[in-house]
C-alpha cells in the first residue's frame, strides 16, 4: 500500500493531509525519513508520524448533528469545543470537510481517508442539502439566480437545486466544497443566511439525531456513501 494511502487509512489525515505530512519531514518508515508518498509499505513496516507508532486500525464512520458553537476540527486549542468531542470512540476520527461554527447539522467524522478525500474532492461532485433561514423573503428573481448560480470572489458557482421552504426559508443543493459557499450565495443576491442547518450528505440524511448526539454509520450506509461518491 502506498504511503499516504497507509496513513489516511490509519486514521492520521486524509490522504491529501498525510501527503503534506510526508512532505514536512514528519513521518519515518523503518528509522529512515520518507519522502515519497508513493512508497509502498505494509504492516511490517515502523511507520511513525512524529515519533508516533502508526498502525491500520479498523474503519469507523459517524454522523454527528453539530451544535452551533462547536468548530469542525479534530482538536481545538481554544476554549471551543471539537466536533471529535462528541462521538465516543479511541479511533483516530476527524472531519469530513466543515460546517463553520455558526452552522449546524450533519457532519461526518471517519478514519478512512480514502472515504473522506472521496466525499470532499469536486471531482467527485457529492451532493450537500442546507436548510437556510435568510434574512428578508427572497424573490423568484432572486432564487432563480442561485439555481443558476451566481459570482462569488472565487468565481461563479454551479447551479444549484434551490426550493422554498417557507416565507424566509430555503432548500438549497450543492455540488460544490467551497469556503462558507451558502452563506456567500445569499449575500450575492443581497441577502443574509442568518440559521444555516445542513440536512444531507449524498443518500445520508441528517434524520432524528439531536443537536450534539452522534452515531456511527452501519455497513449499509457506509456502502452508499461510497457509491454518492463514484467518479
């Protein structure tokens, strides 16, 4: 198995995150530094991260309903609170991409770094479904630019599955990654998400879990993450 694969499997990072690890100096196999990400080790090899012995340990997934307040990282240095702290678990789980600290709902925390680069790369376009709450009742005009998509600093974004949802609240799909990117999408047509809940991950749903509470994911539903994410 190659390196950075050996290591997103192992809970470390995902894959892209273990390539800048390897990158950085940062991890040795059999005493000696590596620097090839593409180097195929195996159990008997002395992988080490830091120092750190590093073994394969078994995959786990979880759904967690992020609180507001809570940041999506897998340790916090400041008085916040870590997504991680809320699943119960000794593997080494961190997130699948992020929901900023005022957003709320669905995230996934895993140590399966193939799983996580599958479900967070835009090439592999898996769809994320947001409740947002807007500041003022949007026009059709205005949905019908988000469904088109509309010009953000980093460019335009793709369309977009948008529906209303009540006076000041919309359903919106996206198939995008980027920073904060809903929020952004309401302020392009003069508006502001002032509640922003995320619903669904690819064919998971968000469902009965309470704000704080996690669970882990069974076979079957980690079976149909994996097929969302299919190139």
């Amino acid at each position: 198995m190659r390196l950075a694969k050996f290591l997103a499997h192992a809970g470390v990072a995902s894959r892209r995150a273990a390539e800048r690890l390897i990158a950085a100096g940062r991890v040795t196999v059999d005493g000696e530094a590596a620097t090839d990400p593409a180097r195929d080790v195996g159990e008997r090899n002395d992988v080490r991260v830091d120092g750190e012995p590093v073994g394969v340990e078994a995959s786990e997934t979880w759904a967690v309903n992020k609180p507001a307040g809570v940041v999506s990282t897998a340790r916090e240095p400041g008085r916040r609170r870590a997504v991680t702290e809320l699943v119960r678990s000794g593997a080494r789980l961190y997130p699948v991409g992020r929901l900023d600290a005022g957003s709320t709902g669905l995230i996934l925390l895993t140590n399966d770094g193939e799983l996580a680069n599958r479900l967070t790369h835009p090439r592999y376009e898996v769809p994320k479904t947001y409740l947002v709450e807007l500041r003022r009742p949007p026009s059709e005009r205005d949905l019908e630019a988000l469904r088109r998509g509309v010009r953000l600093e980093d460019g335009l974004t793709a369309p977009a599955r948008v529906r209303r949802r009540g006076e000041r609240r919309v359903e919106i799909t996206i198939r995008e990654g980027r920073n904060r990117q809903v929020r952004r999408m309401a302020e392009a047509v003069g508006n502001e998400a002032t509640a922003l809940q995320r619903v669904r991950i690819g064919s998971l749903e968000l469902g009965a879990l309470e704000p704080g509470e996690a669970r882990r994911l069974d076979d079957e539903e980690v079976r149909r993450l994996w097929e969302d994410a299919r190139p």
